[in-house]
C-alpha cells in the first residue's frame, strides 16, 4: 500500500475529509509528520494492562474527535509535541521495554495509522517483544484498522456515546455511534481474548496479551445513554471483550464554563450507586469499575516533565 497517499488526500478517519497533510493539516489539526508529546510507565490502566511493570504509553499529538471535556486537551487540540521519526520510534519503545513495561500502549493515534504500522513493524525489528496496545476513541475506519492487524493484539477503544445528537454537540461527530460500534466489532471479531497468568516475587497477576477492553466513560447527568451502551455492550461484547466502566469524569479548569451540553461536575454518590446496579443487573462476565473519589490531583498536565503524579507514572520521554 502506498502510505504517502494516504496523507496526500487524507480519508484515514471516519470524517474523511480529504486534505492534503504533505502540505497542511486535516480536521485532526496534524500534517503527516508524527508527534509525540510524552511518553512513560503509566500505573492508572486497568490491571491486565499495567500487570507489575506499568503499561509503557505512548501520547501521540493531534486527534480525530474534539472532546469538549477532553482530560489530554493540551496535545490533542492545543498541539503540545515534536515530530519523530521512525528510528527515534523505536528508540522510545525499547527504553520503555527496558524499564519494565509490559506493553507499548499506543495512545489517540488513529490520525496516524499508516505511519504508526510502518513504526510497529520496524519496532518488531528492532529488538521489541512485549505487545502493542491500540489505546483510542474508536472513532475509525476498519479499513486502517486492518493496516495494524497483526501487529496490534490488545485493543483499548472508548464506546463514548450512542447517542448521535450528543456525539455531534460534544466531540463534533453525529456519525460517532456508527463508526465506533463497526470498529469494535472489528477488534473483537480479530482478537479474541488470550489472558495468561504472570509471576513476580511470589505473586501471580492476569496479563492481557490479546483482546478487547471496551471503555466507557459515565457523564454526570447521562444515565439514560451509559444504559444504551452498556444493553449495547451486553449484546454485542459480553463473553467476548472485557468492560471497563470509568465514573471519574472531571471538570478541565482551563474549560470552566466552556462546557455546556452536560453537567460539568463530578459524579454523585447517587448516581454511583445507580450505575452499580444497573451493572449488576447487566451481570457481565468480566467488568472493571472504579470506585468514586473526588480527587482530581491525577489530571495530567503534559507541559511537565512528569505529568501526572509520581504514583501513576514514571517518565521515560519528552518532547
């Protein structure tokens, strides 16, 4: 496939917009140079993605949705990073396999999927052994899903919303629900779950080395659209894909009042206990939820060299 094309006349997400990125920059606000705003161990995944060692994530600049509550708005809509090539790729993958991470976790890079195929394949040469993990939106085509087959075996997709006014009034993509439901099938249909058991100092833990964790964010406000997602996901993904049902939603200080299509608030201990139990009446097979906390100190600010606490991360690079 001639991946130069691809960028010349860009139709690599769902918006299809065909823009030159040789030359300029598509809805996605990126050229076709890869950028790469940090990278580190990060202790804050779901527990078969940071096992012992942390997950070694990668936080690519750009993005194809624009969220309005984005937590990583800094280098997905206001441009934070600096280009790398392929050799200083890998670079950055073997100092994270060498400081223990169980896996590269490639984070919001569905602008760059050719280039980032291209990268994997020549990090799989390089001497890079642990797995590959797709860390996005969902909001993408099969198509390029298929340029990272083989090469990617965990897959950690956002089902945000099924909802398509809401999709369009909060991240600027009616069809949103459409294309984020074919992609996930897609990953479930061609990676089935393979979870073994790692040992370490006498303690064993689950790891994840192929499959699907399906992520959905609770907004304040919306329980009617997380009940469609999850009946969605009890369908479509109970026995094949693990659940992971996120409540931290937190306002952005530098939004405050920006934001107006939902309730800009933490989540309520009443609306907590509605969401476990309608969990439990979903009885999922394998589900992740977090516990409610009103601590906000975990928000990144990628303008740091460490960006997030000492406890959930540890820096291997920045731009």
């Amino acid at each position: 496939m001639d991946f130069d094309a691809l960028y010349k006349k860009c139709v690599q997400c769902p918006r299809k917009c065909g823009v030159d990125r040789v030359e300029n920059t598509g809805f996605c606000r990126e050229p076709a140079d890869l950028r790469i705003a940090f990278a580190g161990l990060h202790f804050g995944e779901e527990p078969l993605i940071t096992v012992f060692g942390g997950s070694g994530t990668i936080f690519f600049t750009g993005c194809t949705l624009r969220c309005a509550f984005c937590q990583n708005y800094q280098i997905s809509q206001d441009g934070l990073g600096r280009v790398v090539d392929k050799t200083e790729f890998v670079d950055i993958c073997l100092k994270l396999q060498a400081a223990g991470a169980e896996n590269i976790n490639l984070v919001t890079g569905s602008h760059h999927i050719p280039k980032i195929a291209e990268f994997l394949r020549a990090a799989r040469d390089g001497g890079v052994t642990i797995p590959f993990c797709w860390n996005s939106s969902a909001y993408e085509s099969v198509e390029m899903l298929e340029l990272l087959k083989g090469l990617v075996t965990v897959w950690l997709p956002d089902l945000k919303t099924l909802d398509g006014n809401l999709s369009r009034s909060l991240f600027a993509a009616p069809d949103y629900p459409a294309s984020a439901t074919a992609a996930i099938r897609w990953m479930i249909e061609n990676n089935p779950l393979d979870i073994v058991h790692v040992s370490k100092n006498g303690e064993s833990r689950e790891k994840m080395m192929s499959g699907v964790i399906i992520r959905h964010l609770f907004m304040p406000g919306k329980f009617e659209q997380t009940a469609d997602v999850l009946a969605w996901l009890k369908e479509n993904a109970d026995n094949q894909a693990i659940i992971s049902l996120m409540n931290q939603y937190t306002p952005i200080p530098a939004k405050k009042g920006k934001i107006t299509q939902i309730e800009d608030r933490l989540v309520t201990p009443e609306e907590d206990a509605d969401i476990q139990d309608l969990i439990e009446a979903y009885d999922f097979e394998y589900l992740f939820y977090q516990e409610l906390s009103d601590d906000t100190s975990w928000l990144p600010d990628f303008t740091r060299q460490q960006p997030f606490s000492n406890k959930l991360a540890t820096p291997v690079w920045h731009c």
